[in-house]
C-alpha cells in the first residue's frame, strides 16, 4: 500500500503516515479518513508525522489539495511534522504560506523522523512548536 497510516507510539499521541512509491489522492484521502477515525478515539491531542522520505513525486493537483486540508482539520490534531519533503514540496510549501496566512501554524519540515520524534517529544503538551 503506497499510504500507511499508524499509531507511532504507544500513548497514541502521534500518528505517522508513511508515503512508499506513487500515490494518488483518493489513496491519501482514504488515509486522511483513518487517521481521523483513529483521533476520534482518544480524547487528547494527536501530533501528525507525514513521513515522505520514501514517496515518488506529489501527483497532479498538488496545491489544490494541499489548500484543501486548511478546511479539513481534525478537531485534536496538534502539530503536523512533514519529514523527507522533495525540493518540489518544499516549494510549494514555501508559495503556500505567502498565499494562505498561517497555514505554517503548528508546522514544520525537518530532514529525520528521529528529529521529528524528538520535537514532539519535547513540546508534547504543547499545542505549537516554535
């Protein structure tokens, strides 16, 4: 499965997407869905790790969705850490904010997953990381 969405610890306080080979966006909404399901059953914050090290190029569409996902936000979801972003998605990361006024908020791009780890290890009980 090109999108596999999992509890990353054990507290269930953050949970990993990771993005293998070619995806499409009905495979990420579907993980979007489950990742919600999944914060629906705690009762406390959940932090997001998107890990895309591993994933081929975004799909067409790109900006479109990603805008979409300010309107889409789960009600417990605290930061979201994008790990391995392409130059590509840094790009329209960068584009987006100047469009979209704090669409950067409680988000950040970090090279590892082990950093992306210890950030949230350390800021947990907050809901933004500086």
């Amino acid at each position: 499965m090109p999108i596999s969405i999992s509890w990353d610890n054990t507290d269930k306080t953050i949970i990993q997407y990771r993005f293998e080979g070619r995806w499409t966006w009905d495979e990420f909404n579907k993980g979007l869905f489950e990742a919600n399901s999944m914060m629906d059953s705690v009762n406390h914050t959940v932090h997001v790790i998107v890990n895309m090290g591993n994933s081929a190029a975004l799909p067409r569409g790109a900006i479109t969705q990603i805008a979409s996902l300010r309107t889409r936000k789960h009600p417990r979801i605290g930061v979201t850490i994008l790990v391995g972003a392409s130059s590509l998605v840094q790009s329209i990361h960068s584009a987006m904010t100047k469009i979209y006024a704090g669409i950067d908020r409680n988000f950040k791009m970090l090279p590892t997953l082990e950093e992306a780890r210890a950030v949230l290890e350390r800021g947990e009980s907050k809901k933004e990381i500086g």
